[in-house]
C-alpha cells in the first residue's frame, strides 16, 4: 500500500489544498532537519578540529627505545627510587628534584659534544642509545663505547629494537597508523673541498613515513626521503632548517648540493622546517638542528642492524596509552622477556617525551619514575576535557534541533488534522467500500511521512549549505557527513510516522455513517 | 427457487441518545431474492436511512437476523464486515463522491485496493477498465471527475460499485443531486444492468417517479414496512416523461 501511487496521489492533493498550512508544516520540519545536520557538522568540525590539534601537537605519538634506563639507573645510582609507588610521596618530589643533580654528576656527559648549543635532552637520549656502533676509529663522531664508558647502559639490552619490530608494531596493532624507524646519532656533516663549513648536529636515520608523524612539519625547500630511497639505501639527506640556514645560509636553497658525512658524499633533497610558531626551529633542538637520511644507509655505512628508537602513532590520540600498553606486551612477546623480567626497552608517549626534552636528565628520570600517572593527567586529560566542552556543545545544539523538528511534527499533525476534517466523508466511502481502520490510517501516516520527508530532503540541503556559510564565513570548522545527512532524513520520515499517528487513530475510527452524510 | 441475497427477520435498530432510545427499526422482515431491483421509499426519518445502513453492513442489528447471501452478518467483526461491503456489495451514493484530481479508472480502482488477498496493479486496471466498458465509458478512462458530464460521473461510480464483482448493488438517493433528465439517464443504466448482469439492486428514494422504476417497491414509515408490492409496470425506458407529457 505504502508504494502505491494513488496514496502518494493523495499525499500531494492534500498539499495542494491547504497549501499555506502545508508550506509552513514542511517549513517546520525544515527548519527542524536543517538544524539538525548542521549542528551534527559543527560538532563533528569541532571534533576533528580537537583532534587535528593534538595530533599536530604529537599527542598521539608513542617512542619505543632501545634499553631501559629506569631499571639500570634504580639499580646503578640510586639517584632516584624508580618504581611507580614514587607518586604516592607527593611531598617528597620537590626534594629528590632539587637534590638529585648534585648526587648524579656522572651523567653529565656535556663535555663529549663538541656543539656549542649543549642540550639535555640529548644528553638523555645518549645514554638510551645502544653500544652496537662500528667502533670504526675513521668515523669522526664518538663511538658508543666512548660515549657510555663502562657499555653497561641498558645492561647491555640496548641493542633490542630491529626493524622486524618496527613492522609487527605497525602491522599487527590496529590503532597504530604509521610507524618510523629512527637510528640516532651526533655527526658532523660538511661541505665538500677545502674550507667548506661544517655543523655537528643531530643525525636520524629513518624511514619515510616520518612527516606522517611529524604533523608540524613543512617542507621549504624539497622533499622527504622517497620510499625507492629508503629500499637503495641511497644516499640522500634531508637539512633541519638550523642546519641549512648555518652551513648555506637563510632561504637559501640546498637541494641538489652535496654534504659529506663519515667521508661520504649525501645529495641533498630537502629541508625541513616548522610550520608551528610554538615548536619555531632553534639550534639544538632535536627535530629542526638535525639531519635525516635513510634509516637503512646508515645500517649500511655503519654495518648496523639495530634501532635506537621506533616512533609510532596511534589513530586517535585518546588511545596513545592503551596503545602504548599493547606495543610493551607486543615487544615483551617478541622478545621473549618472562613475566619476572624487565623491559628490555622504553616506552613513553609523547607526553613523557614532551617533558623529558625539557628537563635536566635527572629531574626527567624523576618525572618519568611517574610517567603513567603524568601522561594520563596532561594530554589526555587535555583532550578528553576538550572533547566534553564539544560535546555539550553539541547535545545544547542538538536540543535546539529536537525542539524545531518538534514544532514541525506539530504542524504536520495540525495539517493532518485538518486534511481528516476536509475528508470525511471520503473517509466513509472508502469504509464502505471495504477499507479497514488500518488501511485508513496507514494511508494519513503515509502522507505526513510524505509530508515530512519533503521538509526533510530540504533541510538537509538547507543544513549542509548552512554548514558551509558558516565554514566560509565565520571559520567554524565543520564537517557534513553522508550518513548524518541521510539520518537526519530517515528522522524525518520517522518525525512523520509520530506526527501522522494521531490524525491517522482519528480518521480510523470515525464512524462510517456519519461520515458519509459529512457535509 | 434460489437462495435470497437478503433474508431479514424481524430486524429492530435501536440507538440510544443519553437517556432517550430512539427505535429506528421496529422489526422488519424482509426477503430479496436474486435479480430482483427493489426501491425502498419512504420519508425522512422513517427508517429507510438505518435499513440501509443494516443492509450496506455499515451499521449492525440491536435486535434480529440478518442473513446476506445465506451468512449471517449480524454478529461479525469490523474487519469482517468490511471484508463483506468490499466484495458482496457494490454503493453507488448521492452526490458522486468521486475522488477529485483522480482519473476515472483510479477511482474505479479504489475498492480494489481493499481487497484481500491483493490484486496485483495490472488486474486492477484491467479490472476497472472492463468495469468502464460495461458502462460505456471506455473513452473517459482518464478523465478527471471535473471533466465528466453529471451522469457521466454518476456511471463511473456504478462502474466503481461493480469492479469486484458484488451481489448486491445498494444505491442511496442515487438521483438526489441530479437534474430530472440526468436521473432517468442513470435508473435507465441501473435497468440495463439488471438485465444484462441479472445483479441484485436495492434502491433507497423519497421520491416516487424514480421508486417507480423498481420491480417491487417497498414503503417504509415509522420503522416498519408498510407496504411491499411488486410492480408490473415499470416506466417505458427509453421514453423521456417531458415528451410523454405532451399529448
């Protein structure tokens, strides 16, 4: 019945005959439907718009180093108790903070490096990194075992991470959405030929996906390192911005020069700059004084096999900590570690890495004794704060798209109403002709479905052309999907079988005789 | 002698208006047998609107049998009662009530569109077209109401009251709203009819020139039958009464 054209038929006489009320009926439900699509889209841009921004800020980012230092510096020092039970002596913290550099100066290694820009941060990473380095006396940087003295860092599990677990991290969790590979070291890099400037900098060895990772990053001049790159281990190096604007100078371009690293000559391809003026590149800092060639030319130049680190991302940052569980228990099983056993490398979110980086080693080994409990208060904390504010948002726009869409059903039902007043005495014709009750008022709830849908159709339209207004004019960012589009739609039709109920029971039941002599 | 299509006995309708009973039927019985057209007169308020509706299974008996067709309809249900009006009788009303904006084949559709089990939408045009054609009308097929003629209208709704085929035809003041001309016209089609269909017609009318064209004719007052006779001599068809009256 429902598909059969003479009640469609009907649907349009009875619009045709109450044409005013009809056009304001629809207008009810459009205006209804409209606000509903259009505050979905806000709430949806708002949503993407949050998490576009944390993940910009890195909040979805997971490290996994070679070794763990938390275990080897308990055990060595004792500078500071690192098991997770610290945080409970709240009053104690300020203390270990303030007394801890005075007892650790062994790890101060600031006089090894030869920059100028001395930064803690790299000091920290030195001592994740593992001893595997060709101790290859022609190499002109510091060799692990120079660098770590006793080679003891880690308890010699720093040699842990491979690229086979770079893989299964990347393949065989669902929320990780892209994964790099990272060797780190300090190197000097040249320009070719007599007097040629150099820089000792920050050198990474990684994989292509990196600027997937890197949210913040533009590229000036050039490119990334190419994926057939990566495969040939080619020599191709990509600049930090520091390091272009020192050895060719500022807005210049260096792509096509060569620079010398370990006596061997890299193509430039690149320059890697920020496009956040809160992380503005400056000397020292690891992402922009840095240089970044392929992860497996260094395991060729250097004979290497092992990672220092794997960055990853998850696909939502709120589950940068579930995720960064499932990574530990992952690699624990790779790596055959007993449940008695310690982790034979770190994981830590970007959160930890965040406040590693800024920190003296010492007071980031305290801060990191209580680094679950930091990274769940902070960008997590963050984002689910931010992400309620959305979602009150959007239940108050929301209530204002129920109330409209109500005050459209009203007046479909109003139109009903009068359409069972105008058509009585057709009602009691169609009785006598045989219909039952419920032939007679599907056919009322079908037209204010009709009816409703109409008004549906057309605010959705009238909601993603708002949607859109509102992006172009007042930069709301937005976000129409399909699905809420034919939602919103399929709320009309049902807004239509609500409203058309009580004028459908109404005609049903009025009496066939009086009915037929109606006037 | 064949079953009656209508058996009626003793048949009282009593409606109740708060504390007031109002006794529209007072017990009739009625017998009609197949093929017979039978007018019913009888005046306002005398009961012949409520016979009718008893008739028309519009309205159930406070009192009494009703047998239609050999069954007895006095105690069914509305849906069942429905189910009988869509395939035993076929209404023709006063005034048209054809539905406006429609065509003339889809209003002869309609009650088709109630009946159970569901006719496919090919047999019912097939249907409502061959219903047309029995009343002349197959050029006006996709007509609207507004374009027919008065009589023209008044044949589509007998084509609509035949298209499923009922036993009984029940027509209510069928000529009330149409010119003396115009109402000849449409008895004569209902005399045609019978004669070519052998279908049962029950007529309701106060007037007695159009009662005149039945073959028995019952008087009705103060709800009871106060006469039931047959009438021998119906009015020549095709003779219109103005010319007859000129001498």
């Amino acid at each position: 019945m429902l598909t059969n054209p003479h009640f469609l038929n009907l649907a349009i006489q009875t619009l045709r005959r109450n044409q005013l009320q009809a056009i304001l009926a629809i207008l009810g439900v459009t205006i209804g439907v409209s606000a509903l699509v259009t505050s979905i889209a806000l709430g949806r841009g708002a949503q993407q718009a949050i998490n576009e921004q944390l993940l910009a800020v890195g909040a979805n980012m997971i490290v996994i180093s070679a070794g763990n230092y938390q275990v080897e510096r308990s055990q060595d020092s004792g500078a500071a108790p690192a098991d997770h039970g610290f945080i409970e002596q709240n009053d104690s913290i300020t203390q270990h903070l303030v007394s801890i550099p005075q007892q650790t100066g062994s790890y101060d290694l600031s006089h090894l490096i030869t920059t100028a820009e001395y930064n803690p941060a790299n000091t920290l990473r030195l001592i994740n990194t593992h001893y595997e380095d060709d101790p290859n006396a022609e190499h002109d940087h510091p060799t692990a075992a120079e660098r770590l003295g006793d080679t003891m860092a880690g308890l010699g599990a720093a040699a842990t991470l491979t690229l086979d677990d770079a893989d299964a991290i990347l393949n065989q969790l669902d929320g990780v959405q892209f994964v790099a590979s990272g060797v780190h070291e300090n190197a000097r890099v040249q320009q070719p030929g007599e007097g040629g400037r150099s820089w000792f900098t920050r050198l990474h060895g990684t994989e292509p996906d990196l600027p997937e990772i890197r949210r913040g990053w533009t590229f000036p001049h050039g490119r990334f390192i190419s994926r057939s790159e990566y495969n040939n281990s080619a020599q191709v190096m990509v600049l930090g911005q520091v390091v272009a604007d020192r050895l060719f100078g500022r807005g210049v371009s260096p792509v096509g020069q060569t620079l010398e690293l370990w006596n061997q000559p890299f193509q430039i391809i690149g320059v890697v700059g920020s496009s956040s003026w809160v992380t503005q590149p400056s000397a020292g800092d690891d992402q922009f004084d840095a240089v970044y060639v392929p992860v497996t030319t260094v395991h060729t130049l250097l004979n290497l096999s092992k990672l220092n680190t794997i960055t990853a991302t998850t696909r939502s940052a709120g589950a940068t900590t579930q995720v960064a569980r499932q990574i530990t228990s992952l690699l624990r099983q790779r790596h055959g570690i007993t449940e008695q056993m310690p982790d034979d490398f770190t994981v830590k979110t970007q959160a930890e890495q965040i406040l590693g980086d800024g920190l003296p080693p010492q007071v980031a080994r305290v801060v990191a004794g209580n680094m679950n409990t930091v990274d769940n208060i902070t960008i997590e904390q963050l984002s689910t704060s931010l992400q309620r504010a959305n979602a009150t948002m959007m239940a108050l726009l929301a209530g204002v798209a129920i109330v409209s869409l109500l005050v459209g059903g009203i007046g479909v039902t109003n139109l009903l109403l009068l359409s069972v007043t105008q058509r009585t005495r057709e009602v009691g014709l169609r009785v006598a002709m045989g219909a039952r009750g419920r032939d007679i008022a599907s056919q009322f709830v079908l037209e204010a479905v009709a009816l409703s849908l109409m008004g549906g159709v057309l605010g959705a339209i009238a909601g993603v052309i708002i949607a859109n207004s509102l992006e172009g004019v007042l930069q709301w960012s937005t976000n129409v999907s399909v699905l809420s589009t034919v939602l919103a739609i399929v709320v009309a039709a049902l807004l239509g079988v609500l409203a058309g109920v009580y004028p459908a029971r109404r005609a049903a039941r009025l009496d066939p005789i009086g009915a037929l002599h109606h006037e | 002698m064949s079953k009656p299509v209508i058996s009626m006995h003793d048949v009282k309708k009593i409606y109740e208006l708060g504390d007031n009973k109002v006794h529209a039927l007072r017990g009739v019985s009625l017998d009609i047998e197949p093929g017979e057209f039978v007018t019913i007169t009888g005046a306002s308020g005398s009961g012949k609107s409520t016979l009718m509706h008893i008739l028309g299974c519009l309205d159930r008996v406070s009192a009494g049998t009703f047998k239609l067709n050999d069954k007895d309809v006095s105690n069914l249900s509305r849906e069942e009662l429905a189910n009988i009006r869509n395939k035993q009788i076929g209404f023709v009303f006063q005034g048209f009530n054809l539905l406006p904006r429609t065509t003339a084949t889809e209003n002869v559709e309609v009650p088709l569109l109630y009946s159970r089990p569901l006719i496919p939408a090919v047999e019912r045009k097939e249907k409502a077209l061959r219903a047309l054609e029995k009343m002349g009308l197959s050029d006006r097929a996709d007509h609207h109401p507004s374009q027919l003629s008065g009589g023209q209208q008044q044949r589509v709704a007998i084509a609509r009251a035949l298209v499923n085929e009922p036993s009984l035809i029940l027509a209510d003041e069928p000529t009330g709203n149409l010119d003396t001309k115009t109402g000849q016209d449409v008895m004569q089609t209902l005399l045609d009819l019978r004669e070519s269909t052998g279908i049962t017609i029950i007529l309701i009318t106060h007037e007695p020139e159009i009662a005149a064209y039945g073959s028995r004719i019952i008087s009705i007052r103060d709800g009871l039958i106060v006469s039931d006779q047959a009438n021998t001599r119906p009015p020549i068809p095709t003779e219109s009464p103005s010319l007859a009256a000129v001498p």
